[in-house]
C-alpha cells in the first residue's frame, strides 16, 4: 500500500479528498503528526470488488467515493445517479456527502447515507453493521431461513459458493449486510436506508 501525499485533519476534509478521485476509490487514513495521511487502497472496478478486503491494522480508517442509484420514496419509479463519498473511523464516527450527478447536494436529514458504501466500509475496518429490520421471511413467502443470522450461518457451514460468492466472502459479512446484499441482488429496498425521503438501490 503506498501513501498518497495528502494529509488531511477531519472527516469532512477526507470526504474531499476522496471526492475528486474516479469513483470507485477508497483509501485508507492513518494517524500522522499533522492528521491523517492517505493510504492507498489499491486499484478496483466495481464495490464487490472489495468484498472480503480487511484494512491493515495501521488504519485508523476509511474513505471512499463510489457512485449509485436512488429512488425517491414518494415516487419509487423515479430513480436517479447519486455521488457518495462516506469516510468512517474505528471507533465509528463518520462524515459523508451525497450529490447528484449533476453535482447538487442532497439533504441527508439525520440518517447518515448507507447500503453497500457503508456496509463495505465497516466490513474493511471489522466493524458490526446495524441491523436490517427486512428480514428473509418479511421479503419472500417461500424462504426457508426466518432470519438473516439463520441464512449467513447455514452457508457459511455449507462451504459452497451462494450467489457467486465463496464461504470466506459469505463470512466477511456479518448477517445484516449479507442479508443487504441478498436484498441488492433482488432489487428490493433494504428496511433500514432511507434520509430526506429517499432510499438507495444499488450498488451504493
């Protein structure tokens, strides 16, 4: 991993940073004596692309821009392009920014923005995600599972590749963002995302 020569001194500076790299991009933030150095997290095409990746243990942190879709709540067929850029500490705080694909900034109200930018980047520090009120049994009638512990449990025993994903990447989840990830790949609308009166579709 090779450094990257800005330092930044907040969250919000390293959502800036981020933000003019081509999306997607993550880097990683370690302590310095001015702030936080820029790590680079290496080269990738798409946000899967980063699932089972762990930060090196001398990161204090994480920042990423990646771009998506949204829909509006009020008008679910009615989707647009969204800008997310989503920096995350270990010890969980957190600054993001939401644009536009004509670069207008979204108002998050008080939920930060989520689904898979959020999901991966806890993941890469190993941190929990929060829990996914839609549960397998609440999204399909004919599930076998009751809940998302129950699935991510069941095939990570199993040991075969589900959904195009291998036991070590099933285990990189944890059951709420596993069960996100299922919901992404149906493109039913995760239960738990949702600020200013939208809610994000994938892949963000």
């Amino acid at each position: 991993m090779s450094s990257h020569p800005t330092i930044i001194r907040t969250l919000s500076d390293a959502c800036d940073a981020v933000a003019a790299m081509e999306a997607p991009a993550l880097v990683g933030l370690r302590t310095s004596t001015q702030g936080w150095q820029l790590m680079s997290g290496g080269g990738f095409e798409d946000l899967d692309d980063l699932i089972g990746f762990c930060a090196p243990r001398s990161w204090d942190g994480v920042a990423l821009v990646a771009t998506g879709r949204a829909r509006d709540l009020e008008r679910p067929d009615a989707k647009f392009r969204i800008r997310l850029t989503y920096a995350l500490l270990r010890d969980g705080s957190v600054a993001s920014a939401l644009t536009t694909a004509e670069g207008d900034q979204l108002e998050l109200g008080e939920a930060a923005p989520g689904g898979r930018v959020e999901d991966y980047c806890r993941r890469i520090l190993g941190l929990p995600t929060d829990e996914e009120p839609l549960q397998p049994a609440d999204s399909s009638a004919n599930s076998d599972w009751a809940t998302w512990d129950e699935l991510h449990a069941e095939v990570i025993a199993d040991g075969e590749r589900f959904f195009g994903l291998g036991p070590a990447q099933v285990g990189w989840f944890d059951p709420p963002s596993f069960g996100r990830y299922l919901l992404g790949l149906a493109d039913i609308p995760s239960g738990h995302y949702q600020w200013a009166g939208r809610q994000p579709t994938g892949p963000c």
